[in-house]
C-alpha cells in the first residue's frame, strides 16, 4: 500500500471516532441533561401562571375594594353639593330661581342699559 492511501485510511478512521465520541457525548450526557432542564422550565412556567392568576385577582379584589371608596366620595360629593344647592335656592326663592323669573330679566335689562349709557357719557365727556 502506498503511503497516500495509509494516510486516506487513518484521517477516515480518526473522524469516524470522533463522530462516534462526539454522538456519544451528545446522546448520553448532553441531551438527557437538556430535557431535564427543559423539563424544570416547563414546570417552573406551569406554577407562575395560576400564580400570577391569583396575584392579579387579588391585586384587582384589593383595587376594587379600595376604589368604591374613594370613588364614591369624589364622584358623590360634588354632585351632591350641586344638588342641595340647588334645592335650597329653589326652597329660597321658589320656582323661580329655576325658570328665571321677572326680575332677573329686569336686572339683565337694566345692567345692559347701563352699560350703553355709561360708555355713552364716557365718550361724551372727552
């Protein structure tokens, strides 16, 4: 055999054995330890979803309970004023201070006349 041929021979066998310790490596300790690690991830994301269920419910119970609260005090409280304000100056000055009545009209009339009379004497003293 030529000297070409025993060196062919030798680097075929010396890849064919690395390929093997190589799949070897791989299919005996590599992979085994990489679905076992797969494995505890997937278990690790199975618990943190019905965990993070609960901490969202219980974060959006606790919103929900504190929330009426102070919700109903800022939404209830004007409102509220506007509404007896409103009563007492109808219980004051009767319908009236509802619909508008004779003398509101009287008294926009009258600041409407004074406004032109007195803007009139204004020009007429310059």
């Amino acid at each position: 055999m030529s000297i070409w041929v025993q060196v062919a021979i030798q680097v075929f066998v010396t890849v064919v054995a690395v390929v093997c310790v190589l799949a070897g490596f791989w299919y005996v300790i590599v992979r085994p330890w990489l679905s076992q690690k797969v494995q505890e991830l997937i278990d690790a994301l199975e618990e943190i979803e019905p965990r993070v269920t609960r901490g969202v419910h219980k974060g959006v119970m606790d919103a929900a309970r504190k929330a009426p609260q102070s919700a109903w005090e800022g939404a209830t409280k004007e409102p509220a004023r506007q509404v007896i304000k409103f009563g007492s100056g109808l219980f004051e000055n009767g319908l009236s201070s509802f619909l508008g009545g004779v003398a509101d009209g009287q008294k926009s009339e009258a600041n409407e006349d004074e406004g032109k009379s007195g803007t009139g004497e204004r020009q007429h003293r310059s």
